[in-house]
C-alpha cells in the first residue's frame, strides 16, 4: 500500500527538474512543504505519522544530496572569495 503525502509532489518536481537554474527553486520549495507539514504533525496523534514522519527524512536526506551534487556552489557576495566552505 502506497500513501501519497501532499508535500511528495513538490519533493518529486525538484527530484525529476532537468534545468539545473531551476533545481534550487525546487529544492527549496520541496523542503518549505516538508516544513510546513512537519508543523501541521506536530499537532497530530504521534501513532498515525510515524510512517510520513520515516518518508519526510528519508525525502530531506535525498534533496540535500541532490542539492550538494547537482546544484551550482553559492558565490560570496564579497567578489573574489570562494563559495561558503571552501577556503585553503
């Protein structure tokens, strides 16, 4: 039996995004869904979520990978430094 979670479909637009000048758009809104889902759980009986709570971190652990090895380094704003974490 497969459930289909609401935020899935945003996960699933940035997981199949071919543009990469699109992906981090995707990403991003892929994990604002999960966020605001992960607010909307807290209120919920702990027993009925455990199953999406297991879907949602096995979905953020894929988006940081995908964003980490298909997404472009963020230049600093300080022209001439190199991308956030990586400095000699």
């Amino acid at each position: 039996m497969t459930t289909n979670f609401g935020w899935q479909e945003k996960y699933t637009e940035a997981l199949l995004e071919l543009k990469r000048e699109e992906l981090p758009g995707r990403i991003e809104a892929a994990e604002k869904a999960i966020c605001q889902r992960l607010e909307e759980l807290k209120h919920a009986a702990a027993a009925s979520v455990e199953d999406e709570l297991w879907a949602i971190n096995d979905a953020l652990r894929g988006l940081r990978v995908l964003a980490k090895t298909e997404c472009p380094p963020q230049r600093s704003a300080e022209a001439g430094l190199p991308p956030t974490g990586m400095t000699s």
